[in-house]
C-alpha cells in the first residue's frame, strides 16, 4: 500500500487490494470488533444488529404466504415505523404479523448504496428514474414561479430510512408539548415520549471532540437501542470551523438531544461505528427477528384497497402491479398503516374514507366523511447558497465525484471497515436559528404582529371544510404565539461538504450552506384522480403560499451569507458561487432567487393528523383512525406539527410508543369522537390525562366487546357508519 496525502489527512490506497477484487463486506468466521477508530474494523459477524451480511427476510415469500389467510396484525409499508412495529408486535409468539412492502428487499445494492453513508449524497438512490424511489412529483407550485419538485420517498425495506441523508436529531421540548396541547393529552408531551425516543437509540461518542469543539451530554441519549447514534468516521477540515464562526455571530452551541435542539452543533448520524455502515430500520429492528416464524414479510407488492365490514376494518387486498393478481389477507386484531404522509392518506382515500365529496366525485363508495384525510400537509423547504474553497481546502466529496479512480480507492477503504474513507462521511453540522437571531428583538415583534394580522386570510383561503380550517386556525395560534417567539429554531442552516455534482467544473472544490424552514405556515393537500394506488397522488405542498414562510427563508439565506464572511470558516472561502457576489441583495431580489430556487427538504407530514375531529383531525391519541374499528396509522402522516428536526428520530420513538399503545389496549369503545381504549395491564385509558381541562376526544356513545366477538362489534359500527 502507500499512502496518499489530502491535507492533514491520509488517503489510504490499497493496492493490492484493487488488483484483485473487493468482496462483498462479510465478516470472516470468528472476525472480532475493534474499538472504533482503528485503523481497521472488523464488524462481529454474530451481531446481526450491526453486520451488513445481507439477511433476506422471508427470502422465499411469496404471495400465497399471505393470500386467503389471517394474521392478527398487518402492517402497510414495510418502511422506518413499520418495521418498527413488525419487530415489537411479534415479540409474542403468539401473534401472527404480516407485513406488505411495495420495495424491494434491498439485497442488490445494499453494499454499493444502502451502507456506505456518504452514498447518501453521491450516487444516491433518491432519483426520478430509481428503483427504490416512489417518482413522486408536486402539481406546478404557485409560490415556487409554477415549478414541480421532485419529492424523493424510499421504495425499499426499511423506507426512508434506508436512502436517507443520516441525520438523527430529536424534536425539542417545546415542540413536543404543543404537540400536546393540540391534541390536549399529556400522553404525547416530551416527558411521555423522551424514553421512547432514546429506547431506540444506541450512541456513541465521536471520535473528533476536540477538533470540532463540540459540546457532548452523554447523559441525555441512549445505550444499546437498535439504532445506532453516532459520528462520521471521517471529519471534514471545515467541520472544524463550525461551532466557532457560530459563536461569533452570538449562537450557542449544545448537545442537541434531551430536548434543547437549538443553536449550532455537530449532529450525530444513523451510523454502526463497528463497520461504519448506515444503521436504519432493516438492520436495526428487522435482522435481529428475521427466523421467527409467526412474522411474515412480503416486499414487491403494493396495497390496492382496505376492506371493510361496515366500520370495521377487515383486510387489505394486493398485488404486484396495476393490472395483476390481486390477493387479499385479514387481521383479527388490527390493519396499521405504515405508508408514510403521502402513501396513506391515499390508500384512505381510495379505500372510502376521506372528504365525501372528493370520494364521490371519483365514486368512491364512502366508507367514512372524514375532511382532514390528506390535509394539513406540510413540508420543510431549502436551498442553498454555494461557495469555491478550491486552494484553501484540499477535501470535499466533488474529488469522489469527479475522479473515479479515487472514488474507488475510498470505497476499498471503507470495504476494509477504514475510518478514514470519505464514504463514512455524511453532513452533520447544523445549526438551528431563531427569530430574535434572524431579525432581531424589535423586528421580531413586528413581524410577530404582521403573522397574526393575516390569519383570517391565510385560514379562509386554506379549506372550504369548516373543520379543517378550524385545525389550521389552531396550529396557527400554536406556532405563531407558541413556537416562533420561542428560542426554537424557524430556520436550519446545514454545512455541506459532499459536493455539488460538478456543475461548477472538474477543477472547484465547494462547500455549501443550505437553509431550511422549519416551520411554514403554508399548507399543502394530498388528493387522488385515480381509484388506483398505482397511479400517484396529487401532491400540493403550497410551498411558500405564506408571505410569512418568504420572510424567515429571506433573512435565513441573509445569514448564511453573513456566515460564510464571519471566521474562522470566511479563511476557507474563495467567493460565493450562488447566487453570486452582489447578484441578489435587495429584499425583492432574494424572494425572486428563492422562489426560483429552492426546493423540498424531502419531510412532508401531517396529512393523517393527530388531532380532535372537530379540528380535521383523522387519528386520536392512540392513533386509531376516527369511527372506524382495527384501522391504525403509525407514521409521519399522523404528526400534527412542524418540527426543527430531520422526522427520522421523531418517527423512531412515534413508532416505540405506538407498538406499547396497540399491546397495551384494546378496542373497547366507539363514540362520535374517537373510540377509546382502555389498558389491560392498569386499567388506565392513555388519552384520558389531561392538562386541567376535558378532554377533547371524551363523549359519545360505548359499546362493549368481550373477547373476540368482533359481529357485535361490527354492527354497532355499521350503524353508527349509517348515522355519520
């Protein structure tokens, strides 16, 4: 071998090694762990936890493991939450879990794309034309000057989570509890959830302390979770710079995890430090349970349409494309929708269940009028301003983009389990900025005062349903007298170091500074112009419809600027490439530059929101879809807020929290609100413990059901599905 140096970093270049051949990265028979950071890992080949030998799930399944039979639980989508829930619901061996995937199982490129974290970026498999993403496009956007975006979604076992940019940063506090209060139980607050999010959490601590100056807690994350919580192998000279140049500019920095996830920091990643591979929801939850027998998982096949007996949800029919075989299989306890915010609500839709008037405009038979399926979406937008640091720094990822021949000498070394390979290096350095530090004390107040003058008019324009413009009304009140004054981040500015796919030469070397809003006040709509889930949804985000979400990404990209002149990080910069010194300066030139530039930060939700039905709300506390009976939905349709963070933490302990809910109760009631459930183990109803007020989903009718007598059940249902 010799040795090949980048700056005050040694590129490794394995010879030999590239002569002959690099395997697939399996662990030789009695291969032990090396404590990370040396030279090499060796992962422990029997911790199925963090090896990347592939392990097919069911590798013989086909359809007719599932066609024509019943399982207690089916899960839709076999992404992040899903097989969450597929690993905690059959625990009990007594419980027969199904699991419907329209991906494929990742094998054939789980060691070229999935692993490899930096493949997160380059090479990406989140592309219109891939195999492991849904394609899906927005309808032209009228705040973006008539633009569609592509909206990446994973296609794969493990979801999202397996194509992912790695971030793993929690929601706050603050954030948390308005969560809450919308929904008005205790149930959801930050003290109820924090365990769950650190259940699946397993940190580790980085490896580059003292280089970045980085605040660590260790007191505040998890141990021995199944997620791994760590640190590129491999840091970034500009890393070095971050937390500092903040600091200038009068943003504190802090260990973002315990709730306090503001200010500048150094993020950790969904990374497996003993190998350096991605650690995500297939590795994770789903190998270490892959030989128990009662858990089925079937990938290629889509969900077509949820069938019901009168209210109750009963099977779902699939198939593997438009136009073949459909097959049908039952749940005896519950169907859960694991679909994420764009696949469910419409497979809710095409199902009946939704805005009448939207059903039956495609005749739709109408299972159950619920309004808010589909609303309330919403969506973080970015873009970023890009910078020629070529002379100043000698590493970023456009030398893995334009030169192949080092782009294979990392990825040999990253083979050999090498720290150091630019491949085990992902972005992670953000920092999240509130008001007071993009507009100041005074001009805050203003704009605070402007946001909540031009309510009547961005809620009467929203929806013509009285409900769900009474829940935008709600969440409006919460984020502008709630979140925005609050030392929470309206703003993520985000260190990018892998590249900008060479459009600005084979001979620049760039870093960028992407900005993302973090709470918009604009809103989007999930609908259908087809009775098919294969055809895809229409998709409106209403980016940036809100005068206000202009004027926060305005005065974001203001300070990235400002950020990039501000040492230590200005001594690495050449100049700015885009939008380009005095190109865009003035007000008016900046809402012209965003609007024909930026983009999807790729993390739609709330279109299943959490919240009381007399708010377009279509789950209650226990994620039960309103009025139906054995219908869940467990993913990032069903959170009802925005958040200052990446959603896969969040969707981690959403999912933690929501397998305890589904063991834990049972369909005991069905009321005008909601049909609540009642704990086996304390006879506690979870959404019963309120913050000092009644709680908004009490009320209504009960009907008992004892044991599995699901006909009574059912036929109460049909008649209250009648009456509604």
């Amino acid at each position: 071998m010799f040795y090949k140096r980048c700056g005050n970093h040694l590129l490794l270049v394995y010879l030999a090694t590239l002569s002959t051949g690099i395997p697939y990265r399996s662990s030789p028979s009695g291969s032990t762990s090396q404590t990370p950071g040396a030279e090499h890992q060796h992962r422990a080949s029997t911790n199925s936890t963090t090896s990347s030998n592939f392990i097919p799930i069911n590798p013989f399944s086909t359809p007719d493991v599932l066609a024509g039979k019943t399982f207690d639980y089916v899960i839709v989508g076999g992404g992040t939450t899903g097989l969450v829930l597929a690993s905690r619901l059959s625990k009990d061996a007594s419980k027969r879990v199904a699991v419907i995937e329209a991906g494929k199982d990742g094998g054939e490129v789980m060691h070229d794309h999935i692993l490899p974290p930096a493949r997160a970026y380059l090479n990406t498999l989140s592309t219109p034309t891939s195999d492991y993403d849904w394609h899906y496009q927005t309808t032209p956007q009228r705040g973006l000057n008539g633009r569609q975006v592509f909206l990446p979604r994973g296609k794969v076992l493990g979801g999202s989570s397996a194509v992912n940019q790695l971030y793993m940063v929690q929601q706050s506090k603050i954030e948390q509890d308005a969560w809450a209060d919308q929904v008005g139980t205790e149930d959801w607050s930050w003290n109820t959830l924090y365990p769950y999010l650190k259940k699946t959490e397993n940190y580790s601590a980085p490896l580059h302390i003292d280089e970045t100056k980085m605040l660590v807690d260790e007191n505040v994350h998890g141990k021995g979770g199944p997620i791994h919580y760590s640190y590129p192998g491999y840091n970034y000279p500009s890393l070095n710079t971050w937390i500092d140049t903040l600091g200038h500019l009068g943003v504190e920095s802090r260990d973002p995890g315990g709730g306090d996830n503001y200010g500048a920091f150094i993020a950790t990643s969904s990374i497996n430090p003993n190998g350096w591979e991605r650690s995500y929801a297939k590795n994770g939850y789903l190998d270490p349970v892959a030989d128990r027998p009662h858990l089925v998982v079937l990938t290629g096949h889509q969900v077509t349409r949820i069938n019901f007996n009168g209210a109750t949800a009963t099977s779902v029919s699939f198939a593997s494309g438009a136009n073949k075989t459909v097959y049908t299989v039952s749940a005896t306890k519950e169907i859960i929708l694991c679909a994420g915010a764009i696949g469910t609500p419409q497979l809710l839709l095409v199902s009946g269940v939704g805005p009448r008037s939207q059903l039956e405009a495609l005749h739709i038979p109408v299972v159950m009028n619920l309004p808010g399926v589909g609303k309330h979406l919403r969506d973080h937008i970015s873009g970023s301003l890009d910078f020629d640091v070529t002379g100043r720094v000698d590493v970023t990822a456009d030398l893995l983009e334009r030169n192949a021949t080092l782009a294979a000498q990392q990825m040999t070394m990253w083979q050999l389990w090498d720290p150091s390979s630019l491949y085990n290096a992902p972005d992670n350095a953000l920092a999240y900025l509130n008001l007071t530090t993009l507009l100041g004390t005074d001009n805050t107040e203003a704009f605070l005062s402007q946001l909540r003058e031009y309510k009547p008019i961005a809620v009467a324009g929203y929806s013509n349903d009285g409900s769900v413009q009474k829940g935008y009304d709600a969440a409006y009140d919460s984020e502008v007298n709630s979140i925005y004054p609050s030392v929470i981040g309206q703003a993520e500015l985000a260190l990018r170091n892998t590249g900008t796919g060479g459009i600005y030469g084979n001979s620049t070397l760039t870093l960028s500074l992407q900005a993302s809003l973090q709470h918009p006040l604009s809103r989007g709509s999930i609908t259908i112009n087809s009775t098919s889930t294969f055809s895809p949804p229409v998709i409106d985000p209403g980016y940036l419809t809100h005068p206000g979400d202009i004027q926060v990404l305005r005065e974001a990209f203001k300070f990235a600027r400002k950020v990039s002149q501000t040492p230590p990080l200005s001594t690495l910069v050449v100049t700015e490439i885009t939008p380009g010194p005095g190109s865009v300066s003035s007000d008016d030139e900046w809402e012209d530059w965003i609007r024909k530039s930026t983009t999807t930060s790729h993390h739609p939700t709330s279109t299943c929101s959490m919240l009381p039905l007399s708010l377009g709300g279509v789950v209650d506390p226990s994620l039960r879809v309103y009025n139906l009976i054995g219908l869940r939905i467990v993913d990032a349709s069903a959170i009802p807020i925005s958040m200052s963070a990446q959603p896969t933490a969040p969707l981690y302990g959403l999912a933690e929290r929501a397998s305890e809910l589904i063991l834990n109760t049972a369909w005991v009631t069905v009321g005008s609100e909601a049909a609540s459930t009642r704990s086996k183990s304390s006879g506690a109803t979870p959404s019963s413990t309120l913050k000092g007020k009644t709680s908004k989903f009490s009320g209504g009718t009960s009907f008992k059901v004892v044991g599995l007598h699901r006909l009574l059940y059912t036929l109460v249902a049909f008649v209250i599905a009648l009456i509604v």
